[in-house]
C-alpha cells in the first residue's frame, strides 16, 4: 500500500475517523484505523463493534492495499504534520508517514484479524443538516448520564407525518424537538434509541454538510443506525428497551406563564446561584411586572434580585435547579423565554414548568422545541 493525499484533507478525515474510538478498547485492535488504498481514493474506517466512522477522500494512489495502524497516534501526527503532501506506505509489518521535513515509522496491526466495518445501503429519509444539529444540541444534554438505567441514557428518533420528533430524559427533565423530515424509503413511521454520546458527535461532526441521511434498520441480524453526510458515515446499535412514555407528561394547554428575556435571566440566575449549595434550588417568584429570584447558601450567604416578566394568570413560587433551568433557557436559542406552570392535585404544590421560546414578548414561537423541568422525578 502507498498513497500521497493532501495534508489537510488526511487531517480533517483521521481526526472524524478517531473521534468515536473507545478510550478503554477491549481488545488493542479497536484501537486502530483502518486505511484502505483504491485507484483514486482513500477510505479510513474505525469500528469497535457499537460504533463505526467511515470516511473516503481523493488520493494518488500508487499500490493499493490495506493497513490497521493506531487511530490516537495517527490523529496526533495529522494534526501536527507541516504543510505539505503527505506520502504514507506500508513496508512490510511498518507504517512509513512522511510529509516535507517529517518522517514517521508506526507499526502495524494485524489487518485481517480486524472486524468487518459494518456498511448500511439502504436510506430511510434525510434530514437539513443545520437545523438536525441544532435540535440534537438543544435535546441531548437532557439524556441521563447514569448507565445504571442504559435506556435513558439514549436520544428517542421517532419518525411520523413526514416529521423526526427528538426526545431526551434524565427523569428530572424532558427536552423535545421536532423537526422536517423527508422520507426516502421504507417505513415511514420509525422509532430508533441511539446513544446520547453518538447522537452528540453526529450533530458536530455533520452540521456542516448540508444534508445529513439518516438509516434505520431493525431486522432478524441487526439493530442499528446508520447517519451519512457527505463523504462521512457513522453507525451505531441502538439501545434495546422500551422508552419511557415521556409525551404524555406535557400538558395539552397552559394558562398561567411568564414571559421573559432570556438572556436577562440567564445572567440572573448566574449570579444569584453563586450563593447556592451544590444541588440546591433556587426560589422564584412571579408576581405581574417582575420574578424575584432567591437563594440562601451556606453559613450567612444569601442573594436577592428581581427580572422583568410579563405574568398571564396566577401569581406563582417554584423552586428549580439553577444548572437545569439554565439549560432550558439557552436551548430555547430565543430572545424571550416563556415559563409555563402547571398544575397538581395538590393545590400547594406547583407542578412542572414547560419552557418554550418566543419571537417576541407577545408572539409565541412554533413550539417545536419543548423542555419541562421540575425539582422532583417526572418519572418513578
């Protein structure tokens, strides 16, 4: 195997290549990247038997073949190569890397113990790249982190009326988003659990592309999902389990809101949560004209400061935890915030709040992205 490829172009596809290796492999092998020499291209491929990155690029090809060579170590030499063609052969058990000035000597892995990269060629619909990472950036980080519970550690797809509908949980919250989808084949109702950190690199590594193709396969051999923009493709297992039925914890209509700047409160709730305890909430209460935020801390600590709202409906005290509230606020990606109360058989006892976005004071967004948040478990 021998190849030249330009220097930036080999950066750019090692650095997506590595992105979802395993930073503990179970067996060294997964540890490499697969490089794959053809006539004119270049293929370099990572997979440790949840998740793959595939991607090929143009090159001068001068004796095709195939090489496994370790995907940290070659990141790290692309990244800090000097600005020229870069020349790689295999020589018998070593990798010889050289580009201007540098040279590299890496050795090998056994290439045909490596598994085979798992490749998906059907298509079930795409999705505009931007606007898929932007719903997967608001959704995600609401994806429970504890693997003790490995079904809501994942993102739920659900595919319907030419819509993907988004949804995380970590059981003290729940983020949607809905977005347009155009079907391109098969099923056109589809469900699909993907892992929250995949989902996560998928939004980064293919915001840029224009279109993002996305394909779901659930069949007697395999569950998987498969995202492709570009020249880039990436598969994953999906999560097996039933997703909690989330949907039916936002309410159909709320009465009783506030409005307001959302950058305003953000800045607020920074401040007066400097006073707090880790874990603790913060008290907010909503009167027409103002909210009044309040924290008391350890010792003597204590914060008080007040934001503009415009109230509709009740006057109303929560208490919520600043980090999870301010997570809310900044994916609404809106000037203003609207802040929904709900209502419990306990009249004492506020229910959870519905954050959405607004254009405007007055004008209410489309509601495609939806957080509810409250300090107790919406789900036991």
């Amino acid at each position: 195997m021998r190849f030249t490829v330009n220097r930036d172009v080999f950066s750019e596809a090692v650095s997506f290549a590595v992105k979802l290796l395993p930073q503990r492999p179970t067996q060294p092998l997964l540890s490499g990247v697969l490089l794959e020499a053809s006539s004119d291209e270049i293929t370099l491929s990572a997979f440790d038997y949840e998740t793959s990155a595939r991607t090929t690029v143009i090159a001068d090809t001068g004796e095709p073949g195939r090489a496994l060579v370790s995907g940290r170590l070659l990141g790290e030499i692309a990244q800090r190569l000097p600005h020229s063609d870069v020349e790689i052969s295999l020589i018998e058990t070593r990798i010889q890397v050289r580009c201007g000035a540098s040279s590299f000597s890496l050795p090998a892995m056994p290439v045909e113990e490596y598994p085979q990269v798992p490749r998906v060629d059907s298509v079930s619909g795409s999705v505009p790249a931007d606007v898929f990472a932007e719903a997967i950036a608001q959704v995600s980080l609401a994806a429970s982190k504890d693997d003790v519970t490995p079904v809501i550690t994942g993102v739920q797809f659900e595919i319907a009326d030419n819509a993907l509908t988004l949804t995380a949980t970590d059981r003290y919250r729940v983020a949607t988003r809905r977005i347009d989808w155009q079907p391109l084949g098969g099923d056109p109702t589809l469900t699909a659990l993907v892992p929250a950190k995949v989902v996560i690199e998928v939004g980064k590594m293919f915001g840029g592309d224009g279109t993002v193709e996305v394909a779901i396969v659930k069949d007697s051999d395999r569950e998987l999902v498969a995202f492709t923009g570009g020249n880039k493709t990436v598969t994953s297992l999906l999560i097996k389990g039933n997703y909690p039925p989330v949907g039916r914890l936002f309410p159909e209509s709320i009465e009783n809101y506030a409005v307001l700047n959302t950058a305003e409160l953000v800045e607020a709730v920074g401040r007066v949560g400097l006073v707090l305890e880790r874990e603790a909430a913060l008290r907010f209460s909503f009167v027409e004209g103002q909210v009044t935020l309040e924290a008391a801390g350890t010792e003597t600590a204590q914060a008080v400061e007040t934001v503009d709202a415009h109230l509709v409906g009740d006057e109303m005290v929560v208490s919520l935890k600043p980090q999870f509230l301010l997570d809310g606020l900044r994916s609404t990606h809106a000037e203003f915030a609207r802040i929904g109360f709900t209502r419990t058989d306990n009249a004492s006892k506020p229910g959870p709040v519905l954050i959405t976005s607004q254009r405007s004071k007055d004008e209410l967004d489309e509601q495609s992205f939806r957080y509810l948040l409250q300090p107790n478990l919406l789900l036991r």
